[in-house]
C-alpha cells in the first residue's frame, strides 16, 4: 500500500513508481566466484534502466553469515566481501542516481545474526545484564522446556539454549526464523536507538528508501504468553497473534518516519507487512511508512472472483487510511507466478497478463529480477538447497532465486559469470539460455519486450493525465470470467481469467499481453489495457 496524497498536494514520485527488485546474490557475478555481487549489478544497471523503471530495491548485502542469505545480518552499516566493498557500494549509488534510478535497501530490524557483535556480548554478559536486555532471553520452564510454544516460521520451536547443559546460566533465546537469528527486543529503547542510527548511516550516503523486513513483527506481546496454535507459525507469522501487529510498533514507524522526512528529498519507507489489507492499511497512515506490499494480492492464484475481491477490500482500505496498494505477484520468497498459475504455456500466458495486470493497477508496482523474462519456477535438486525453511521446515524458496541468464550461450552460467567461472551458488537449468536476456532481446514478442512497452506507456498515460498517483479502483467480474478494474473516467484493465475468449467493454485496446481473436475477443489468459473515448 501507498501513503496518501492530501488534497491539493502533488503526488510523489513514489507512490506510483514502478520498482525492480534486486537479489544480488543472483543477479550478475562481476568477480567470477558463481556468486553475484555489486561489481556485476554496476555492469548491468543500463538494462534496469532501459526497463522504465523507477528504482532498484536491493535485498541484504551486508555483512553475514549468509545462514539465510543475508536476511541474517551481522553489520548493518557494511559490505559483506562476498559482494564487495563501501567503495563499490558509493559507486553503483553514484551510477545508478546517473541513470534516474533511486536505490532502496532491505533493513532487518526483527533479528540480526547470532554473530552480531551484541548478540555476541548478550551471550558473554550472562542473564540479569543490560547487553541481554536488547535481545528475547528467558529463563525456561526447565532445563529441556523453552519458555513458551511459540514456533519457528522455518520450523521448530522458537527458542534455543544460550549454554545447553550449563548449571548457572539456564536461560533460552528467542528466534522467529533460524537459531542463527536472535530477536531484537524492541521493548528495550536502546534498540530503538541503534536502529534510528542504522537508518541515518544509509540516508546520509544518499539511499532513497528502505524495505522493511518483517516489519509487522518487531514487538512481542508483553510477557511472552503461549500462543493458542501450538503447533505451529505459517503464512507471514499470522497463527501467532502474539508475535506480530502488537500496538507498539506504530511508534517505531512514526519515529522513523520523521528520521525519513528530515532529509531532503525525502527518503520512502517500505514495509513488509503480510497482514490482511485492512491492518496493513494502517502502517502506511500519514505519519508511518510511505508504503506497504499488497500481500493479500501477491499470493493469489488465477481466479477473478478472488482478485476482485481482494481488490476490493484494498480499495476500501485505501478509502478508509488513504493507503493506495503496493502491488506485486513475486518476490525471492514466492514460488513464480509462471509456475503458481499453472506452469507450461499456459502458466507462462498467465505470468504475462497477470504482469501487465500489475503494471495497469493504482499505485506503486514491483518486478522481480527474472518476472520480466517470465521465468518458471525451479525444482533444485535436493542436494544443491541451501534455504534454511527447506532444511528446518521442508519448504524451499530456493527456486525463485535461480541465478538470472543474460545469454543465449555461454557455458553452464548462461552470461551470468565470467566464462571459465565456477558453476553458481544455485545451479541453472540446462535451457535457461532460451529464457535469457538476449534471447528476449532478439524476440519482439517477448515479455520483456511487453513490459517495456507497458512501462512506457504508463508514463504517458500519466503525462496526459488520464492515470493519477492516487487513482483507485472499481473492481467487478463479468460473464466468462473476465476480471475488470476501472481507474477514473478513460482507463480500465481487463484480463480473461476463464476458459473462453470474452468481449471487451467499449474502447480502445492500447495494449494486450496477447493478441485479440481475428473477432476482436480477448483470449482465455490475456489482460488488455482499454482506454474510453
């Protein structure tokens, strides 16, 4: 979801811009190690940029363990050498600010790394201290019982023993994701404080926003209560009331809004908060976050009558806080929509419409490295996954992470690395070269080609006023399942979601993610952009 823009004021620039997410891990390896890293995201930022995007949000590349892939950080305020260096890191700012694109990280401030220097101190310092006080440590009920039932999103239980076996020091840590990711204990002010500087480390450098990992979660219930679902913690921390949406934690985002706001141009803050649409609206009130992911849409499968009411209830939120939607159908932690919606060519036709779909929506949109060559879905084998969820809770998210290919040919890293390279840090498919850049390049009728198109498009409907900023939508489904989405007088989407080609309404058919039939119907799997005379 999207801040509001108050009456009379003009839009900004990010409440309808289109941001490519980054996972540099995967995305260019410009030192030849089979991992990616900021030397080659530098090389590639022309064809972000020929993109039409607005911007880049780049997930974790400070320093870590890399136990989750970054999302377990040690350093706030580095480069991990497996990317790089800060000099690095200042000039891909410099060169991609050349470019017109602003540049969002991902902050983690849920948990840190268990080799974060005041993880490391908290377990040193011993229980009653000030150092564990920044972090969850309990006493358990014994020896061998944490001190509630709270579960791991990547399995198991929530809990881990500081010192296993020890007589004077019985205490237990708390971790949401891995024993490698100790909670903050945003309780403490002092973590409040760390945080605040973190965020003005980066703003200072000139970052124009973060993304905010987890960020419904950071305050536990107050004395740590069982939860009433023993059994586990899925979907984004939901079965756990206790962990997640308590009521402090608008403080810490009003607080940072005001660190966001204090810096000229404004920075944007962007949260993750994987709640339903009428409690995320309420993160991206005035004073709180700028923006919030849309994460009742991003997970749906094709189904119109799901969409439009999903659509419908962000719509209603977006009237109730003046929150527009953030809209997304993937990101590093999701299956790919090509293979979510059905795999095969028909998953593919889907991933398409459902993409301009996204593109043709009010308010901020989000690509995902791969999402504009419509890449499927990758069945690593089991031998090569390195997800924690995989090894902890038999979920692997390693397949939305397949290193991107960039060339038709080129050994087994399909321009990925340098040639000569070792293979990558996840392995490709042997036909990801026909999936590749260049191979989307050469066909007109690509995906990438499409997307090019719709963001160019975009930007000239806005220019001529017939798309605003804080347009909403009017959602409806008609015979055959075609899903609707009107914004304002002149514009609507439209996408067959049925089994049956279906009539457009009155119009004209300025882009379509697949040809129209020789009668002018849109085809089962194909979303139209239609503007009214």
């Amino acid at each position: 979801m999207s801040g509001s823009t108050e009456e009379g004021q003009k839009p900004r620039w990010w409440q309808d811009a289109v941001i490519y997410q980054v996972y540099p891990r995967s995305f260019a390896d410009g030192d030849g190690d089979g991992v990616g890293d900021l030397a080659g995201l530098l090389t590639r930022l022309p064809y972000i940029a020929s993109l039409g995007v607005d911007g880049i949000w780049m997930t974790p590349f400070q320093p870590s363990p890399q136990v989750d892939q970054g999302y377990d950080v040690s350093d706030y305020c580095g480069v991990d050498p497996l990317f790089g260096t800060m000099a690095q890191f200042d000039e891909l700012l410099a060169a991609a600010h050349a470019l017109g694109l602003r540049i969002f990280l991902d902050v983690v401030p849920n948990h840190c790394s268990s080799e974060h220097l005041l993880f490391q101190a908290a377990v040193a310092a011993g229980p009653g201290s000030p150092e564990r006080a920044m972090f969850h440590f309990a006493k358990g009920r014994d020896a061998d019982t944490p001190p509630n039932n709270w579960q791991s999103v990547f399995g198991g239980r929530a809990w881990s023993r500081v010192n296993p076996g020890s007589d004077t020091d019985q205490e237990w840590y708390l971790h949401l994701f891995s024993p490698e990711q100790p909670d903050w204990n945003w309780r403490n002010p002092a973590v409040g404080d760390y945080f605040e500087d973190v965020l003005r480390f980066w703003f200072d450098k000139g970052v124009d926003g973060l993304r905010i990992d987890v960020a419904h979660a950071l305050f536990k219930a107050d004395g740590l209560p069982d939860a009433a679902n023993a059994d586990s913690v899925v979907d984004g921390l939901r079965s756990n009331l206790h962990v997640s949406d308590q009521e402090e934690v608008h403080e810490v985002y009003r607080r940072w809004r005001r660190v966001a706001d204090s810096y000229s141009p404004e920075r944007v803050l962007v949260g993750e908060v994987n709640l339903d649409p009428d409690r995320a609206a309420r993160y991206t009130r005035h004073d709180e976050m700028h923006q919030a992911f849309a994460f009742a849409f991003v997970k749906l499968g094709w189904n119109a009558a799901a969409w439009a009411a999903v659509g419908t209830e962000l719509e209603a939120a977006r009237r109730e806080h003046g929150a527009a939607p953030t809209w997304a159908l993937e990101n590093h932690d999701i299956v790919r929509s090509v293979t979510r919606f059905g795999g095969g060519e028909r998953g593919a036709m889907r991933a398409r419409a459902g993409l301009l779909a996204v593109l043709g929506l009010p308010g901020g949109a989000y690509i995902y490295q791969g999402q504009e060559l419509n890449l499927p879905e990758v069945d690593v084998p089991l031998d090569a996954r390195v997800d924690p969820m995989w090894h902890r809770g038999g979920v692997s998210r390693d397949g939305a992470r397949i290193p991107l290919p960039w060339t038709v040919d080129s050994g087994d890293t399909f321009g990925f690395s340098s040639p000569g390279a070792p293979a990558p840090w996840l392995p490709t498919p042997e036909a990801w070269g026909s999936r590749s850049v260049e191979a989307h390049l050469n066909d007109s009728g690509s995906t990438l080609h499409l997307v090019t198109t719709a963001l160019e498009l975009r930007k000239q409907l806005r220019e001529k006023e017939i798309l605003a900023a804080d347009d909403g939508g009017t959602w409806r489904v008609e015979n055959g399942g075609l899903l609707i989405c009107e914004r304002g007088d002149q514009f609507l989407l439209a996408v067959a979601m049925g089994d049956d080609a279906c009539h457009l309404p009155d119009g004209n058919v300025v882009l379509a993610s697949s040809p129209l039939t020789p009668e002018g119907l849109l085809p089962p799997d194909a979303a139209a952009w239609v503007l009214r005379n």
